[in-house]
C-alpha cells in the first residue's frame, strides 16, 4: 500500500503543474490520522486533496474493519473434527424397554441355580450399575431438556445411549495416538425427571420392600401419571417402621408399611417424580482412556415410545424388573446390604433438596434400570450373552472412527462475503494507484519526447526520479516547495498553520 501511493506521489510531483502540498501529506504515509482527518475537513483543502485524505483513511482503516468483522467471537466460533485412523462396523445403543425379554431373562437367571436354591438370582454385575446408571460417563449423558412441565425449571434429562459397555466389538488397540472413538447415529433413549408432589398411589400401583424382624423398608409406587400423558409418576416412601403382611388376591405375601403414630404414609420421607422416555439417536465421542462418554453430537428429534410404559402390559413388566432389583428379601441380601438401606438411613434428609442430591439420582437410576437391562441390546436378552450381535435389528448396527480431533476455525458466511468485499475494495483502489501512476509515468515520457517536461535526475536524464525505500530522503532532496513560512515560523508551525500556509503551495521535481 505504501508503495503504490509513493508511486502515484511521484508521478504527480512530476507532471508540469507539480503536486499540490497537502494532496503530498494525504498521500504520504507519514502523515498520522487526526492529520489526515485535519486535511480532509479543512476549508482550504481542494476536492482532490480531500479524495486522497479520504482514500488513505480508508486504505488504513478498511483492512482493520474487514479482520474485525470476520474474526470477531459472534461470527467466528472455533469447532472441532476429526482426523480418522481407522473405521469399523459395529452395534451399540440402547433401545426401548422391551416387555417380552423379562420373565425369559429372570427364569434363565434361576435355572443357574440348583432346583433346592430358595432365593432369586441377583448377579452382582447388575446390581452395582443401579448406583449412578444416570450419572455415570459410562452410561448416560446429561442433557437439556426437551420440555420441561415444572414452572421452576427443576427437570434433569438424561440421554442414555450405554457408550461402550454397550458396544460390540470392543474399541481396537494399536492407534494410542488416537485416544477417541467416534460411533455414528447410535440409538438412545433420553429420560426425563421432574420433581412432584403426587402421593396419591392406590396400593394395586405399588410394592413394599422388607423383610420381617427389620425395620429396614420401602415402598415403592410407578402409575400413569394423571396431569402429564405419556408420563409415569413414581414414588419412594421409606417405611419408617418396618413392615408387616398385608395379604391379597393377587399376592398373598404382599407387605404393608407399619404405620408411625398417626402419621399417613403420604407424609412418610419420599421421593416423588414424574418422567417421561424418548427415543433418538446421537453420534457418541468416547474416550479410549477411561470409556466415558465426552461429547454428543448430531442428536435427531425425539419420539415417544411405540409401546409406552403407561400401557397395562408395559407397566406390569416393568415393575417386574423394578422387583428384581429391590426386592432383598426374595433374592437373600441381608437388609443392611440392600439397595433400600440406603434410602431408609437417609429418614427425613429425603425431603431436603440440598441433603438429597445423591439418593435422588440412585431414585432415577432405578428408574431407568428396567429400560437399561432391558432392551434388546444388553444383556436382558439372552441371544447376546454370547456376544453375538448378528441379529439384532438393524438400528444397532453402526460405524465407528478411531479418530483424533484438532480445531477449526468456522465463520460466518455473510462475513466471509463482507470480508472477501471490503479487502476487494482494498485492492482495487491500490491497483488503480499502481496505474494511475503507471499511466502518469507514460505521459511523462511521452512529454519528455516532445520537449514539454521537466528533466529529471540529471541533465540528460528524461524518467521520473529514482524512488527509494527512504521516502523522506527522496522529498526533501528530490523534490523542491515554496514556503510561505520562515525562520522561527517553521519550527513553531502547528497542524493549522500548515494547512493554512502550504493550502496554495506545489511540490515539483527538482532539476538539478
């Protein structure tokens, strides 16, 4: 840019008429911004004068604005991909509760004991998942939720997709220097818990959990929620004093909370919520360090289940699978070492919000154990207890990456544009410069030719001055002004005595 204007300068000092002295200051890069502003709205600058101020302001300040508006944080944003190493076919996922793998499941369970065995078969690597299932990397991430009933905004979503305890074939070794795995459009199901404040369950809606000679008990209670179609209301009540029978039709080993005092059971320490189950699918980014689950991408819509939980035959199943887990009595677990100790212990922190964080997510994950056991993609089905993932349907069957991931700059692309313009803009005045001066430069020499120029560098020197790199060199021994100011006048002068006093003046060639 300095170049092109010290081009054009010079080939206008050495036209016939010269240059007037403050078109030489607007061109000058030397000139500082408040100076060229002073030029450019003095009263005794020219029109041309205040074209080239103005254009130099410009040339200056385009570039800066262009980088400002591509480069600024609300049109720039910085977003991650992925350099792949290695690509396989695999399944993973987590689908719908499917009510037809209970009962097979919990018979094969106690076919593995002898016919004389008189407790249910819990295996441990079930049982200690329930603790965090809903806030455990392995299994689940947490999510904003898809909508949100309670007026003060308490809703948790979960999205749990099982990451790769859920996936088949294991993640490959031999890429350390790619330390993610990337598993496209894998299903999920995301989960949604709102806090309520619904005691009303019939005694058909729940089960008691206990066992004689304890005081250790619960009661647990899953209905259609009656304000939330679709939804499910659940409740954990802590029998505060144990439990005796209440014998039924249905159930003859059926179990009652004792009562405290006159208290109801509605007012026993509880956790109450509502939630509701989605179906979707989402690109998981796994860790191969520690197996967590570090980011979810490229989430499709949600849809409601086909079968909901609502439904009589879903629901009767799946408070099945909630019996499996919680009921210590049937499967011999001592009571201090049961699930339910954990909430029974806790008393009346239950009602607590701040002292009831923890259990209120081993609640969710409870919940949401049937729907993690039980889909055709774990091991409630029994087709993939030998890790043969053939003939599962086809939404389980993915790609995944071994990847890398660096960053990359994304911008906007109305600013790309604006960008591409202004810089344009930036260019083509300084490609005019370049010819103007080119174009001046030929009309010189085709004055020198007839006679009609100025002679330059030397006697028979015809050509515009050599420009050096020293530009100040160049102007004060190439180049000669008048000056209507003297003496102490010129080291006193100030911006408006300048422009006053050299508005008239003309730079020329020297020529000799």
């Amino acid at each position: 840019m300095a170049r092109a204007q010290l081009f054009l300068q010079w080939s206008l000092i050495c036209r016939p008429r010269g240059l007037s002295y403050l078109s030489l200051l607007s061109l000058s890069g030397s000139t500082g911004h408040w100076g060229m502003f002073r030029i450019m709205f003095g009263f005794g600058s020219g029109l041309s004068t205040r074209v080239f101020a103005m254009m130099s302001i410009l040339l200056l300040f385009l570039p800066w604005l262009s980088d400002l508006l591509l480069y600024n944080k609300v049109n720039t944003t910085i977003i991650t991909v992925y350099d792949t190493a290695h690509t396989y076919n695999a399944t993973a996922g987590v689908g719908p509760f499917n009510t037809s793998l209970v009962e097979p499941f919990i018979k094969q369970l106690n076919s593995m004991s002898p016919p004389s065995y008189p407790y249910q078969i819990l295996p441990f690597s079930i049982y200690a998942v329930v603790y965090n299932l809903m806030a455990n990397p392995w299994y689940s991430t947490v999510m904003e939720p898809i909508s949100c009933p309670d007026p003060a905004g308490r809703c948790e979503s979960y999205l749990l997709s099982g990451g790769t305890l859920l996936m088949e074939p294991a993640i490959p070794s031999g890429y350390d220097s790619f330390p993610f795995v990337k598993v496209d459009n894998v299903p999920a199901v995301q989960l949604e818990f709102t806090p309520s404040s619904n005691h009303s369950f019939s005694d058909s809606d729940c089960q008691v959990f206990g066992q004689a000679n304890t005081l250790i008990a619960i009661r647990l209670c899953v209905a259609p929620s009656p304000s939330l179609p679709g939804s499910l209301d659940a409740g954990l009540f802590v029998c505060r004093n144990g439990t005796s029978p209440s014998p039924s039709a249905e159930n003859s080993t059926a179990l009652k909370c004792n009562p405290v005092s006159s208290i109801s059971p509605s007012t026993f320490p509880n956790i109450t919520t509502s939630f509701s189950l989605h179906t979707r699918t989402a690109t998981l980014t796994l860790a191969q360090s520690n197996l967590s689950i570090t980011s979810v991408s490229s989430l499709s819509p949600p849809l409601p289940f086909t079968h909901p939980l609502s439904s009589p035959s879903s629901l009767t199943a799946y408070r099945t699978a909630l019996s499996l887990l919680l009921n210590f009595t049937r499967a011999g677990i001592p009571p201090p070492s049961s699930i339910a100790e954990s909430f029974w212990s806790a008393g009346s922190n239950l009602d607590i919000f701040s002292t009831s964080g923890q259990l209120t997510h081993s609640f969710q994950s409870i919940l949401a154990f049937p729907v993690w056991l039980f889909n055709t993609n774990n091991y409630g089905n029994l087709e993939t207890w030998e890790h043969d993932t053939s003939s599962l349907p086809g939404e389980f069957h993915t790609t995944a990456r071994v990847v890398r991931p660096y960053g990359k700059i994304k911008f906007d692309g109305v600013m790309v544009v604006v960008y591409v313009v202004l810089q344009g803009a930036v260019l083509g005045v300084l490609w005019g410069l370049w010819g103007w001066g080119l174009w001046e430069e030929w009309t010189l020499k085709g004055r020198d030719e007839t006679g009609e120029g100025v002679r330059a560098g030397g006697e028979n020197g015809m050509s515009m001055p050599v420009i050096s790199n020293y530009p100040l060199f160049d102007i004060v021994f190439k180049a000669r002004v008048g000056s209507g100011l003297g003496g102490k006048e010129v080291l006193t002068a100030g911006d408006g005595d300048i422009v006053r006093v050299m508005g008239e003046e003309r730079v020329h060639v020297k020529m000799e």
